[in-house]
C-alpha cells in the first residue's frame, strides 16, 4: 500500500473486533511514531500503551463513557514532556504529538489495523490510571484495533473551500 492509499483507507473506527495486536504491529506503529518530526527535534513525545482490559475499560470511563474504546486492542495515551512555545505561538508538543500519532494511525491502515482520536476524555482520570505525572500533558488517546466495522464514505470538503494560492481567498 501507498501513503496515499494507507490516507485514503484510514477513518475513526467507532467499532472493533476483540482480539489482540501482535506485539510485532506494535512495535511498527512506535517505530512508525519514533520517526515523526518534531520541533527543535526535541522528540517529546511519550505514549503509554494500554492494552490491559481492565485498564481499557476505566480508560472508557474517563473518556466520556465511549464504551466502543475498551474493545481496541490498544489504546495509546498520547502525551508531551514540554512546555516549548515555538516561534508561531503554538505549543510544540501538542503539535509534535498530533504529527507522531498520525504516523502512528496511517501505519495501522498499512497494518490492516483500524484507529480513532479520542480527544473526549478527562485528563485528571486517564493520569492516575496510566501512572502519569502531575506535570506531563496528555495530548490525545488513540484506540487502534481490528476494525469490526467497514469504512464510511467520508464527507469532505472540496480543496477550493480549504486552500487557495498567495492570498486569503475564503468567503466563510
């Protein structure tokens, strides 16, 4: 499969199959986000995998009751280590993070692996948890498993009403 393809295929799985990711996936999915870019090359990025039912199922609760998470194989608690402020304004981590977990999500399409961003969920539940710092961000969740669903024709904007060339050319 293609990068293209792999973004074509990917979409946000709401249902999966219960059974688990082979080790050998999961380790090309952190390999596949070890080698994502990020600012100053500071590599802040760290990921808790939680593929522990148990652990899945609070994980649920404190993600605003989806219930559908705790079926994923995995579910990956995203989080960055700094507090950098890039040049723009916008915080590194969050930015560095959303970079590695989308190598991360279009790796799992290649993989046969379905996933979902969960951005739904109550930080101050999932740290205790995951046994994550007080001072450490949770950027994201990411539920990656064997979809049980089939992928939906996805609802997008023409590129004319998200990009235009050399001058801010939007009516809305």
């Amino acid at each position: 499969m293609d990068v293209f393809e792999a973004i074509k295929k990917r979409y946000s799985c709401r249902s999966y199959k219960e059974k688990e990711i082979e080790s050998e996936k999961l380790s090309q999915l952190l390999e596949a986000a070890r080698l994502a870019p990020s600012a100053k090359n500071l590599q802040d990025w760290r990921f808790v995998i939680i593929t522990d039912k148990e652990k899945k199922q609070k994980l649920a609760q404190a993600a605003n009751n989806q219930s559908f998470i705790e079926k994923a194989g995995a579910i990956i608690v995203a989080c960055t280590n700094t507090d950098y402020l890039m040049r723009c304004g916008q915080p590194a981590g969050t930015v560095d993070v959303a970079i590695a977990l989308e190598h991360i999500c279009l790796e799992a399409t290649e993989l046969g692996l379905a996933t979902c961003w969960i951005g739904s969920f109550y930080p101050e539940k999932v740290k205790p948890l995951a046994g994550i710092p007080a001072d450490i961000t949770i950027v994201e969740l990411l539920a990656i498993g064997y979809p049980a669903d089939k992928q939906q024709e996805q609802n997008r904007k023409p590129v004319e009403k998200i990009a235009c060339f050399n001058n801010w050319q939007f009516a809305d």
